[in-house]
C-alpha cells in the first residue's frame, strides 16, 4: 500500500472515531436530553439526587476530554498535510487521540455502571434498550465525501 493510501485510511479512521466520539459528546450535553432523561427513567426523588450529582462531574470530564480530543485532531491533519510530511508527527499525534479515546472510552463506561448502580432492573432495562436503540451517526469525513 503507497504511503499517501496509508495517510488517508489513517486520516479516515480517525476522523470516523472522532465523529461517533462528538455524536455521543452532542447527545451527552443536549440540556432537554439531559434532563428529559431522568423523566424517561421515572427515577424517584433519591435516584435524581444521586443522578445529578454524578452527572455534573462526568460532564466535565468528557467535555474537557473531548476538547483535548479536537486539538490532537487538528495537529493530526495539519501534519498529514503539512509542507513536509513527518511520519513521526503523524504517528504522535495519532497515539494521543487513541489514548485520549480510551481514556473516553472508560469514563463513559464508568458512568454508566454508576447509573446502573441508581437503577431498579425496569430503570435499567429501558436505558440499556434507550441506548442501543440509538442510531449510527456517520462521522465528518463520510458526511464531507457524500455525493
């Protein structure tokens, strides 16, 4: 495979990555969402206590990672089309977006044992059914090369 095909399914790949990172960040954040889905939940009056004091923090949380996300992002494409192309700047920029998207990764995942932790079994039926019944969003790239 030439060098400039390995750039573009690497540039691809991650731009892919990032946008399902930004579709779950933009669902995250919405406020109606957010507060429509404790309603969803019916949680009583101690879940909503409990949920609104996780939820504040890990909102910053993947806020601030998401923010770190974009700026590595940004110096992965101004490197692969810099001037001069540097292979180890590419792979640099490349291992910290895949760090950061783990780390991502993680909180999202403690989060929602957290709020497993909050939820009767018909409570966490229906978020576990409200999340995987969410549609795939296509990332940037795929939404840029559409006819």
């Amino acid at each position: 495979m030439k060098p400039s095909a390995l750039r573009f399914a690497l540039l691809f790949s991650v731009l892919l990555n990032l946008g399902v990172v930004a579709a779950i960040v933009v669902d995250a954040v919405r406020a109606p969402v957010a507060q429509a889905l404790p309603d969803y939940l019916a949680l009583r009056a101690d879940q909503r206590v409990r949920w609104q004091a996780a939820e504040g923090p890990f909102l910053a949380q993947f806020s601030a990672a998401s923010r770190r996300l974009e700026a590595h992002r940004t110096g992965l494409i101004r490197a692969i089309f810099a001037d001069t192309v540097d292979p180890a700047a590419i792979e640099a920029e490349r291992a910290q977006i895949a760090e950061l998207q783990q780390a991502q990764q993680r909180l999202m995942i403690e989060q929602l044992l957290a709020e497993r932790a909050m939820l009767d079994p018909a409570q966490r039926e229906r978020l576990a059914h409200l999340l995987i019944d969410q549609p795939g969003v296509p990332s940037a790239l795929e939404t840029l090369h559409r006819p």
